[in-house]
C-alpha cells in the first residue's frame, strides 16, 4: 500500500512549478500550514494577500478536488503531525514571556501526572528493576530521552541498552529479546513510519512495553503501560517538559527500589570514578 503524501509534502513539491501568486499562497502555507485547517478559501486568500480564485487553482495544483478536502487533509495533520500546524500567522511577530513559559511547564506535568497513578509507576519501575535485560528506543527527538534515560538507570541496572546505536540496525538487538525483557519506547510526535512494526514485534515476543508519547498518540494493545505526556506550548515547538519528569520519576523510584543491591553497584561506580580520576 503505497502511503498518502503529507499536505506540507504537496505544496514543498508543488512551489518550484507554482506561478507567482500561487507561490505566495504555497510559501504562506508552507509557514502557516494550519491557517488552512482553520479558515475559508476567502480568508486564507485575504492573510496572504491573493484573490480567492488563485487559492482555488492553488488547491486544485495540489492535486485536490476542492478547498474542503484539502482543509480536511490539513486538519488531520495538526491532529498528529508537524508542530508549524499550531503557529498562527498572527502571532508569528509574538515574543512569549517567561512567565507563559514556566506556566506552560507546569500545565504540562500536572495534566500528565494527573492520569498516572503511583500504582502504575510502582509497577514499571520493579518491572525495570526485575528483567532480564532492559531495551530502550528512541528515534528523532525521542533519542535524546531514550538516551537520557539509558545514562541515568546504569547507575542501578546493569544489563541496559539503548538502541539502535551508530552503524547499528534494531535487527542485530531484536534477535536477543525474550519475554523475560522490559522495552521503553519513546515515541513523541513525529513518529517514525517503522514505530507500529517495532510496537508489534514487541508483543510478539511478549516482552512487557512501557510506551511514552505524546498525548495525541493512539494506544497500542502491546503496552503494558501507555505514558501519555503532555506537550502544549506557547511557542512553535512541542515542550518537552513533562516527558523528562517521567523520567526523572521512573528513575528516582528504581533508585529508591534497588535497595542494598542498587546501593552497592552506586558505591562501586563512585569508587572506580575517584580511582580514574574522570570527574
């Protein structure tokens, strides 16, 4: 099954070849892509200041048979896709202050943490704690938390990995999981196209799945557990925020778990850290 092209994909293909007017509606777009998903052919036509007809042969070189199947693509893409659909034009000259900032923070973890119980974060972490190996995943903007969260649990988990590495493929990994394994998958939008084969064969080797993404993200009947973080922002780039105080909690809570075992391997790390002098 061949995949549709992304909205933003037809116009970025469509510009070389747009006549003038037609082009300042494709770049406008191409900046603004959710003034399309939220207004008329009209007043797209007045914000970026062309004739109503040349948004209609604008929509029509893209290969769509009307102005409301094109907004209807473009809504499905703000739903899931690039974070240019939540910037306005309007409020693109806008410096956001610190205050709406650190606000926005705060709005993020509390909305998050409210639908995760200490149940669910208790369980995650002995199931971390327990396994015989731990996996951890992350593509694009995900890899720097799966990266993060690798770093951070050695400290009290021995056999941890975060894949794939430089040169590697998940093949050469997945070869290895068994059911006695635990995967952590960092999925935030934009995700993959490979991530529901990576979710599926994870089921299938009936490892447990701790999933974390987005809010917008569907659920998957392979998740043991489905962390859904919140990433609203003031700004045009998805905030993170509450996704590394997931982690921070996950982490924390293995820490607190490990016990007179996580202690010792903490103290044996210190030790080999003073003799190399490395800090």
């Amino acid at each position: 099954m061949v995949k549709e092209k992304s909205f933003l994909f037809r116009v970025r293909q469509a510009l070389p070849d747009l006549h003038p007017a037609e082009k300042r509606v494709g770049e406008f777009v191409c900046d603004f892509p959710g003034e399309l998903a939220s207004y008329s052919a009209q007043e797209l036509a007045a914000l970026a200041h062309v004739s109503k007809a040349t948004v209609t042969r604008f929509i029509q070189r893209l290969g769509y048979d009307s102005y409301e199947e094109a907004r209807r693509h473009a809504r499905a893409e703000k739903q899931t896709g690039s974070r240019l659909f939540l910037e306005r034009s309007d409020e693109s000259e806008t410096m956001q202050s610190v205050k709406a900032h650190a606000a926005q923070d705060i709005a993020n973890i509390e909305a998050t943490f409210l639908a995760i119980s200490d149940r669910q974060i208790e369980s995650a972490a002995d199931c971390l704690l327990q396994a015989r190996k731990v996996w951890v995943i992350g593509f694009r903007s995900s890899q720097p938390f799966a990266a993060y969260f690798q770093w951070q649990l050695t400290q009290v988990i021995e056999n941890i990995v975060a894949i794939p590495g430089p040169g590697q493929t998940l093949g050469e990994h997945f070869a290895s999981l068994q059911d006695a394994d635990i995967v952590v998958v960092f999925a935030m939008r934009r995700r993959v196209a490979q991530i529901d084969a990576i979710l599926d064969h994870i089921k299938a080797s009936e490892a447990k799945l701790i999933y974390v993404t987005d809010e917008g993200a569907p659920g998957h009947s392979g998740a043991t557990w489905h962390f859904r973080c919140q990433t609203l922002a003031p700004g045009p780039l998805f905030n993170h925020t509450a996704v590394m105080a997931l982690c921070h909690l996950l982490i924390t809570r293995c820490l607190e778990k490990a016990g007179p075992s996580g202690r010792k391997r903490l103290r044996k790390i210190e030790m080999l850290n003073d003799g190399f002098d490395e800090l």
